[in-house]
C-alpha cells in the first residue's frame, strides 16, 4: 500500500505540472488560509494525540473548460498536536523539574475536487487528495527559574521525525463573493499509513485516522491569459 502510494503521489505531482506548463488558455485560481479543528479517531490515533488546532494554505486550479467540474489542489497544514508540561519534584536536589512535550503533525497534500468552480454564490464540493504526512516530537527536562525565566536549565530529552503517506476525503461548501472573495466550510477524513510508533519504545507501525473541520477565507485570481503566458 505505501509503495502503491508513492507512485501514485509522484504521479499525480507531474500530471498538474504538465497540465498547468502546456496550457495558453486562462486558468482560474484560488487560494485560501484555514483554521483547522483536528479530532483523533480510532485507538492508533487516540493513543497519541488529542484534539488539537492548527492552520493551513492550500491553492485550486480550474482547468480551461472544467468550471464547473474539477480543480486540481495542493495544499499544506499544520496541527499542534500535543504541548504539555509535567511537573515532578526531584528526590535527591528538592528542585522542582519539568518535562515539556510538543508533537506537531505537518502534511503536504494534492489531489482534486469535483463540484461547480464557476460564478455562483454556493460551491459545493468533494475531494481526493494523496498526502505526505510527518509528525515531529521533542521533549526537555527544564529546571525553571522563578525570579528570571531566561536563566532556565533546559536540556533536550527526545527529538525525532516520522513520515508517513496517507490519504483525505473531504466535503465542503464555498461562498462565493463576486469571484473575489470567498468563504469555506469544510470536514475532511484523513489517514496515514505505516506510521513508526510515536511515543515510547519498540517499532510498532500504527495507522492513526482523524477527522478535520475547517473555516477559510481566501481570493481567487488567474494564472494565464488567454494567447500566452
């Protein structure tokens, strides 16, 4: 499945390349900032992360003629998946020490939409798109100044990358703004494959899911004119 993945990832990358560099005609574009709501679903994803926010730019492309029908997409997100700190008092010193956690989850995403891309105020719509998904987590040992934050003791305890392919589905509905501006609503479910355990010890392989819900605001514009680029 992740070589399956691949392929078709590399793909569909140099389908839009060549679809966007061999056209004359105009392309219509739009491009839009998100905030995102992600929810965990499933053991391999409650294990590991918790309801978190985060933000997101992704850019749609209308073919010549496909208005509506398609947009091809490619987009990237970021969720701040997990920040805690953990307080402990050490035994020996008396000092109190903290443990602070971060896991954040970036995933570069393209694919396509079906749905009316043209001049009228409600554009319903539904997605495919294939992604590149790495979560990142660090940890640190901190023993806090409480007169001068500045002259903490910070030491780092863990740092590691994992990347991981997976997939979205996505439904949602754009208002449209006399083809200026525009307004999204949307929910996606996403999956990643033969993702390394993040936390803790062993190789497990996990397949977290999760749902996303999204409110976005953004502008259209066009790429090519019509005779040239």
């Amino acid at each position: 499945m992740l070589s399956l993945c691949r392929r078709v990832f590399f793909v569909a990358i140099v389908a839009m390349t060549l679809c966007m560099a061999s056209s004359v005609a105009a392309i219509n574009g739009r491009v839009g900032l998100y905030v995102i709501r992600m929810e965990p679903e499933g053991t391999d994803a409650e294990k590991f992360s918790k309801p978190s926010w985060g933000g997101g730019i992704n850019v749609h492309l209308v073919p010549p003629g496909l208005r509506d029908f398609f947009a091809g997409t490619i987009g990237f997100d970021y969720i701040n998946m997990l920040s805690q700190t953990t307080e402990f008092i050490d035994r020996v010193t008396g000092l109190r020490v903290e443990q602070q956690t971060n896991q954040n989850y970036y995933r570069f995403y393209l694919g396509g939409r079906l749905g009316h891309q043209g001049h009228g105020f409600f554009r319903p719509y539904a997605g495919l798109h294939l992604a590149l998904v790495t979560y990142s987590i660090k940890t640190d040992v901190v023993i806090p100044d409480d007169y001068d934050r500045e002259k903490e003791i910070r030491q780092k305890l863990q740092s590691e990358w994992h990347s991981a392919f997976g997939f979205d589905m996505a439904l949602g509905l754009e208002l449209n703004f006399k083809d200026k501006v525009y307004a999204d609503l949307g929910a996606r479910y996403l999956r990643s494959f033969s993702l390394p355990q993040q936390l803790g010890e062993g190789s497990v392989e996990i397949h977290p899911r999760y749902f996303q819900f999204s409110v976005g605001i953004g502008l259209s514009f066009r790429v090519f004119e019509r005779g040239g680029y």
